[in-house]
C-alpha cells in the first residue's frame, strides 16, 4: 500500500514528510530505510504508523543510588 506518512527526524527534531510506496506488507512490525530530507541520514521508519524505528526507545535516564548506596561509594568515608 502506497501511502504519505510524516515523521519526526531523531537528529533534528523536524517533522519530515515522506512518500512510502508499495511494502509488500503492511505488518504493524514492518520497518522501511528512508533517507531523510532534514538530515541526510537514514532512517526506518514504521509503514502502518509512520514513527521511526528508535522513537519510544529512550536514553536510559540517570538514577539516584538507593538510599545509604552513597555513604559506601564516598571514599572520605571509612
């Protein structure tokens, strides 16, 4: 299925929008390479929602230790 779809490039941040032509499958799951207008780079983007393959996959976030963790990792401590 031919279709239009708009994404967000993962770099730039800009929404690109992008013709996908006939997949051969239109399987939620089914990611194609597109090459991406706002930063030249390639990207996959899914055919049935248009999100691109590491959008949802987030930078780990920072954690703060468990409590008491802090006063074995300070080495001025005995």
């Amino acid at each position: 299925m031919e279709r239009n779809v708009i994404f967000k490039c993962p770099r730039t941040g800009v929404n690109v929008q992008h013709w996908i032509s006939g997949t051969g499958s239109d399987a939620a799951d089914t990611h194609v390479p597109v090459r991406c207008p706002a930063c030249a780079s390639l990207h996959f983007v899914n055919v049935a929602s248009g999100k691109t393959l590491s959008e949802g996959i987030g930078r780990p976030r920072a954690t703060t230790a468990p409590a008491g963790l802090g006063d074995r990792l300070d080495p001025s401590r005995p």
